[in-house]
C-alpha cells in the first residue's frame, strides 16, 4: 500500500513539473514579418537609386573622358597630363563618395534589420511569459529543432502578433 501511494505521489509530482515548450520557425517568421518586408523594399529601391545614380554619372564621367580625349590631341603634352591628372583625381572622388553611400546604405538597413530581428525576439519572449512557455526554440534553416510536433509550432501565432502591432 505504501508504494501504491509512493508511486501515485512520483507521478503526480512529475506530471506537474512537466515543462512546456514550443517552437517558432525563423524562417518563415522573417519571410513573413510585414515590417521586415516593407524594409527589405525600401532598401532595395534605395539600392536601385543609388544604382541608377551610378550609371548615371559613370555615362557623364565616360562622355567627358572622351572629349578630353579629343582635346587633348589639340593640347601640349604637360597640359595635357595635367587636366588628365585632374581627370583622373575627380574620377578618384566620386568613385569614393558613391562607394561611402553605399556603404552608409548597406550600414542603415543593416542596422534596422538587427532592430527587426531584437523585436521578434522580445515579441517571443513576451509570448511565452504570458502564456506560460518554459522554452521556446528556433527551427527553421540552422535552427536548433529538427522535428517538432505542428501542435507545438506557434510561428503563425507570433506572426500575426507582429504583423498586428505593425500595422498599428
């Protein structure tokens, strides 16, 4: 009788400490987080101007390296190697600002994908505190679940969070 009642105490006290874990899959959170859509869109027709930018004053840069090639036929050698040194240092410059605005671009969404990313990570958070998660892991590509059972998937539940405060 005293290992009945032994027994059937163990089994309640494991069964209340069971923990209760799920899983999101990042990928297609991410793939599917509106605001991390729309700035995905943003720097990607930011990219494209600053690529238009460039072709643009490249096709400038060309038009005015052949007439100075057509001068300089025209002109003495030293003058000639002169306004060329000058040619050449102006191409030098812009060269280098179009490539800083692309770097300072590739730093700006950068910087707001990682804001992205720290805000999904709190919205998970805050997720499995309120409805009491002990664990919730990350699967998707490199994720550290590698099977899970689809009850215990909430990705689409904390999309819908996301994309809800979003568009708020």
């Amino acid at each position: 009788m005293k290992k009945l009642i032994l027994g059937i105490t163990l089994l309640t006290i494991l069964s209340c400490t069971q923990e209760k874990i799920a899983f999101v899959d990042n990928v297609k959170l991410m793939n599917e987080y509106q605001e991390k859509i729309d700035i995905e869109t943003k720097y990607k027709e930011k990219a494209e101007a600053l690529g238009k930018k460039r072709d643009s004053i490249s096709q400038k840069f060309q038009a005015e390296a052949t007439e100075f090639q057509t001068r300089a036929q025209s002109m003495t050698q030293n003058a000639a190697q002169q306004e060329y040194a000058q040619f050449q240092q102006r191409g030098q410059q812009m060269g280098q600002q179009l490539q800083m605005e692309d770097q300072q671009l590739q730093i700006q969404g950068q910087t707001e994908m990682d804001s992205i990313v720290s805000k999904v990570k709190k919205e998970i958070q805050a997720y499995g505190k309120a409805n009491g998660y002990s664990y919730i892991l990350g699967g998707g590509e490199g994720g550290s679940v590698l099977y899970g059972k689809e009850t215990h998937d909430i990705t689409t539940e904390i999309i819908t969070i996301l994309n809800n405060k979003y568009k708020k």
